[in-house]
C-alpha cells in the first residue's frame, strides 16, 4: 500500500476543543479532496463518532478506490444518557461512553461499529489506538486480532496509533505490523524516536506516519505566543525558547515555522505520510500550501548546527 505523503487527521471532526457544524466539517472535507489529499485518519474516540459520521458521510461521494482510509480499535462506544454533559475534550453531547477493549471480540465489534458509522465497505489501514497504558493486552490479544483481520482480507494493513516510542519500538520487533501512527515523537523541536524507533522501522520495513507534528499547536504558527502550548500542556520557558531559535532560523530562510514542521519528518526514510488535523476550509488551504512550500536545503542545516 502507498501511503499519500499528506493525510486529513480527523480529530477535529468529532469538536475537538471547540465545537464543529457539520456543514463546515464538510467544506472542510471538501476543500482537502479538491486540494488532492487522499488519506483520511479517524477513530471512534474523536467525538465519540462524530469523526467517523461525517467522514463517511463525506467518503461515501467518491470512488472507494481513490483514497486510503484508516480508523482505530481499542475503545468501544457505549450508548448512555447524556444527562446535558459534553464529552471529555470533545464539545459534542455524552450520548456514549468510551469502553476500553483490546480482546478479539472487542476488536471486531469496534470494526463493525465503525464501518456501520461511516457507511462504507471497508477500512484500509486499523490502528491500535492510544495503548500505553494498555500496551499488554494490545499486544498478546489486539495484535494478534489485527492480524486475523488482515489475513481474512477485512483489513489491508495493520499497526498502532501511540506516543510512546520504546512501547511502539517493542511492537515493531515482536510483531508483524505494517504501519504506525507515531504521535509527536519525531518534529523539528523534539526526535525521541530517532534513536532506536526509527531505526527499528527501516530494518523491519515497517511504514511511519507522522503525527502531532505540531506538537500540540506551539509549532503551529510562525513564532510561538507566551501560553503556547506543547503536547498538550503550556510551554516551559525552555521549550519556548528552543521554539523561538527554530522561527530565528526558518525566518533567516524564508521559511515559515509550519512549513518547516510539515517538512521536517518526510525527510526520514522511515515517514511514509504527515497527517494534519484540520476542521475548516481555511486551516486545510493553510495546510496545503505550507505542505507544497520548497524549502532550501540549507535551513536543515542550519536546524542541526543550531
């Protein structure tokens, strides 16, 4: 399987932070497919449904064979009262409750519910989806449940979606998995994977995609603001400061600091794809001309010396 190099992260779609309409979830859809992105990234955990509803409902217009599509497993969905109550970081009504399940049965109930959601006839590529706090039983019962499902023809490709890069480097040596969604371990600010994760794919030949290459918004813009935030929690001085050096130099360039980030882990052998989460026509068009700027050798230079 080719993986685009630029993928649509569908967090956003389920009101992540902010609440999202589904008429702009749909422009936005809209402006990536004429944009010419044709991998699409959801999960039944991004809006409790809501990503993989209005990415179905989007995907269901054009030809099954012209884009990839991946979901995750490991949370089921489970109806429940609302009770006025949004849901966790998700600004949609708690109208289901999170479930974790990595069995067998759990895994392809998951599947099931999500091709239900979205409507179509088949998933691409399935992740196991945020398991470093259940990375035992993801991999003596998810994995081998993945593998199943690939063998049946129901999948074509199979992997993890995590952050934990030692946790992602054991999965890559003692399994078979095709793919991983590598979450923020290898940006232009910080490289843990680079060490022994990455190096682990190139000799297993396993494919990265790239996400949270943003680190959580501070590498988002072209020079950080005071309460930026950085995988999730505001900055540190240090890491202000580190983020500010990198805009000195891309600005010496002329680049900006989003063109950089987008960049950055595509140059590796390992990164097959960048995904971006995005939620509007607007951040998709920012996207995409920060994905298609040419950037001069000399500024990875200049990062590395620096």
């Amino acid at each position: 399987m080719r993986i685009p190099e630029l993928g649509f992260g569908g967090g956003p779609l389920g009101g992540l932070f902010e609440p999202l309409d589904d008429a702009t979830a749909a422009a936005a859809l809209a402006a990536a497919w004429d944009g010419g992105i044709r991998y699409y990234d959801t999960a039944p955990h991004y809006g409790i449904g809501h990503s993989e509803r209005r990415m179905g409902e989007f995907l269901r217009t054009k030809p099954r064979d012209e884009f990839i599509l991946s979901t995750k497993v490991g949370r089921l969905l489970v109806p429940q009262d609302p009770q006025g109550r949004s849901d966790e970081d998700f600004q949609v009504p708690a109208t289901h409750r999170r479930v974790w399940d990595f069995s067998r049965d759990g895994v392809r109930r998951s599947v099931e519910d999500s091709l239900e959601r979205m409507g179509l006839d088949r998933i691409d590529i399935l992740y196991l989806h945020d398991a470093e706090r259940r990375f035992d039983d993801a991999l003596r019962l998810g994995y081998p449940a993945l593998a199943e499902l690939r063998a049946e023809g129901v999948v074509e490709a199979i992997g993890a979606g995590m952050y934990d890069v030692d946790q992602l480097t054991t999965l890559v040596r003692e399994t078979d998995v095709d793919v991983v969604m590598l979450a923020g371990g290898y940006t232009v600010l910080q490289q843990p994977a680079l060490a022994t994760f990455l190096p682990a794919c190139v000799e297993r030949d396993v494919s990265v995609v790239a996400a949270g290459v943003f680190n959580s918004g501070i590498l988002a813009t072209s020079r950080p603001d005071p309460d930026a935030k950085f995988d999730y929690q505001t900055a540190t001085p240090d890491v202000l400061q580190r983020a500010h050096r990198i805009a000195d130099i891309c600005e010496s360039h002329g680049v900006t600091v989003p063109e950089a980030a987008i960049a950055f882990p595509l140059r590796h052998p390992a990164v097959t794809s960048v995904v971006l989460g995005m939620r509007t026509p607007a951040e998709v068009h920012q996207n995409l001309a920060a994905y298609r700027a040419e950037i001069p050798e000399e500024l990875w230079s200049d990062l590395t010396r620096d």
